[in-house]
C-alpha cells in the first residue's frame, strides 16, 4: 500500500512510498482511509515533563505517521465488536494514519453519517477531542469569561465554538487582527491580539502558545480559576516573576488529549451531522502535497485545520 513515509533527505521530511500492509489486531477494524487531518504536535514533537513525543523529524525512515484519519470499513473488528465492513467512520491512533490502510481499536472510532465529509471528521480526532476535553476540564462555562489563546488554530477554533456552544464568553486571542478575521463568527465574544485589553478575573484559559503569555494569563485568574496548558507553539520559555505563583487558589494545570476517543468523537461528530460545528478547514489538498500544507501549517498561514484528500 502507499502511505506517506518518513524520509530525512526531502522537504517537510515525508514522502508517498510503498510500505506493509497493516494486520488489525482482534479488537481492531482495517480501515480504507480516504481523509487525513495534521496537527502541529505530530509534526513537531514535543518533550514534556514527564515524556517525550517524537516528531516526525525524530522518527526513523520509513516510519508512517499521523493520528486522524476517516475513511471505510474494509474489514470489520475480528472479535465481533465495532461497526460492519462499508461503515464510513472516523478514527485515532499514535500512528499510521497517513496511508491507504489504517488498522484502528474500536476505541478509537466513531460512525460517520452519510451527510457528513470525511474531510471535515478527519479534522476532528485530536483538534476537536482535545478542546473538548480541555473545556470540560474548567467546569460549567455558561455565562463565564474563557480565554482561548491560539485560537486561530486547529484546537483553538474547536474551542472558541465549543466554548460559545456552551454559553462562554468566549475570549479568542490571536497573533495578528488578520488572523482573527473570522472568529466572532465562530461564535467569539471578543477578539484580541495577544492579551490586550483582557480584563483580569477570568475563569479558565485554554492556552495552546505557552512562552511568556502563559505568565502572563496566569495573572488574569480569577479567584479558583484555572489554566489548561494545552500546548506551546510559541516554542518559549514561561518565566514567573518571585511571588507570581503566591496567593489565592488560582491553578496552572497540564493538559493531555488521552485515548478512548470513541464517545467524544460521536458527539463531536453529531455536532458537525447538525450543522452546529464547522471543521474550520483552511487548507484542503491531496496528500501528495503535504510537504507544502505542512510549511504552509508553521508558517500560521493556515485559519484552521489543513485536511488531504487520500488518493
Ligand atoms: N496536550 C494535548 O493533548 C494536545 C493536543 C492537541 C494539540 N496540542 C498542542 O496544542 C497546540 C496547538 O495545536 P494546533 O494543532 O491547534 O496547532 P496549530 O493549528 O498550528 O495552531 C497553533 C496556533 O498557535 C499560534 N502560535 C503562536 N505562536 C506560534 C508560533 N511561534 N508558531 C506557530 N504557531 C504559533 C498560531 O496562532 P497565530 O498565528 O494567531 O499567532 C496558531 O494558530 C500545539 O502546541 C500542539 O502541540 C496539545
């Protein structure tokens, strides 16, 4: 089958070559994959405090990358469990997303109807789970002030409407006004580049950038208010000044996505089969071009999620 393979000599280090067929394991469905999604952290890698993850500059040659892809059920879960061959669905995993065949626990799909895009599930898995998932870490948010920091990105758009959605007043902070065109769109209460004009006393940050902004947001905690780090693009060191961290209960939290998408994955699912999410796709292309939709991704030139077509 082809997939995309990691090669050191090429640009964005990835390349369309033969490789092995996958072999599901029994609780395990093969999938057809017809849509891959990329996320920053599976390029990039990142280590964190207590673990590592590879990014695709790190991975040996020949190895298959990515973790969404949606596609069809060729053949259904040895042990009875998951949908029948011909299901379209929509899936997660640590690796080998980004090839024609795609073996995946049943813990880790959901069903997707047949009015929805697989384009549009495969932006789901981890931008969508991760916002989720991250917002229910801060409790009930009706009618609470939420600042989504990187929200022009893939976890960001997800969580400025899940936010809305859920009543927030959904703060959107951005790196230029360009890139917050349309965020009140999403649903954003306001839109601010960086952290100006932020009033202090907010209830929970979902922050993806890191760097000196997370001091900083820090410091806008309300009272048992908290911060999810998510993520750091910004690739910076966060310093506090002596006594920042000193007071009332305010938390600085680590954040990880996890497995067991399954559940989440439907409900982020029937949102999109409603119409009450949108996958924010800013760059949709074939995956023979994913060395210029990765470039185009660290260049923050993408308002989104960057989905390609697997032919
Ligand atoms: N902990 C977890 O389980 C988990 C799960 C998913 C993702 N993540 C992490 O969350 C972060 C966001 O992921 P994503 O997939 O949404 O990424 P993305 O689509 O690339 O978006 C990242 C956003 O960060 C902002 N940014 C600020 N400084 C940047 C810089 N120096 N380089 C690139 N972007 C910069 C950009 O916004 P502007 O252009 O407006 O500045 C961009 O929209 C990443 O760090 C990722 O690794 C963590």
């Amino acid at each position: 089958m082809l997939a995309l393979v990691v090669d050191h000599d090429v640009p964005a280090e990835l390349r369309l070559g033969e490789t092995a067929e996958p072999v599901p394991a029994s609780d395990e469905v093969l999938v057809e994959v017809r849509a891959i999604s990329l996320n920053h952290g599976e390029q990039r890698g990142a280590i964190f405090n207590y673990g590592e993850l590879r990014g695709v500059a790190d991975q040996p040659a020949g190895y298959v990358p990515g973790w969404d892809a949606a596609g069809v059920v060729r053949t259904a879960a040895a042990d009875g469990s998951g949908p029948p061959a011909g299901s379209r669905v929509v899936t997660f995993g640590p690796s080998g997303a980004w090839a024609q065949l795609r073996a995946v626990p049943v813990a880790e799909l959901a069903v997707v109807p047949d009015g929805v895009d697989l384009g549009a599930a495969s932006a789901l898995p981890v931008a969508g789970v991760t916002a989720l998932r991250a917002l229910r870490r801060l409790g009930f948010v009706t009618g609470q002030r939420v600042l989504v920091t990187g929200a022009s990105g893939g976890v960001g758009r997800f969580a400025v409407q899940l936010g809305a959605a859920a009543g927030a007043h959904v703060i959107a902070s951005v790196g230029s006004a360009a890139r917050g065109e349309d965020l009140a769109e999403l649903g954003a209460a306001e839109v601010v580049v960086g952290l100006e004009g932020v009033e202090p006393g907010l209830h929970g940050v979902l922050d993806n950038v890191g760097g000196p902004q997370l001091a900083q947001v820090f410091g806008l905690l309300a009272v048992g208010g908290s911060v999810q780090s998510i993520g750091a693009t910004s690739g910076e060191p966060t310093v506090f000044e002596p006594y920042a961290t000193v007071g009332e209960l305010r938390s600085l939290q680590s954040f990880m996505m996890g497995g067991g998408l399954a559940g989440d994955l439907a409900v982020l699912v029937g949102m999109l089969a409603e119409g009450c999410l949108d996958p924010q796709i800013g760059l949709r292309g074939d995956w023979k071009d994913v060395a210029s939709a990765v470039e185009t991704l660290f260049a923050r030139r993408i308002p989104g999620k960057a989905v390609l077509d697997v032919s």
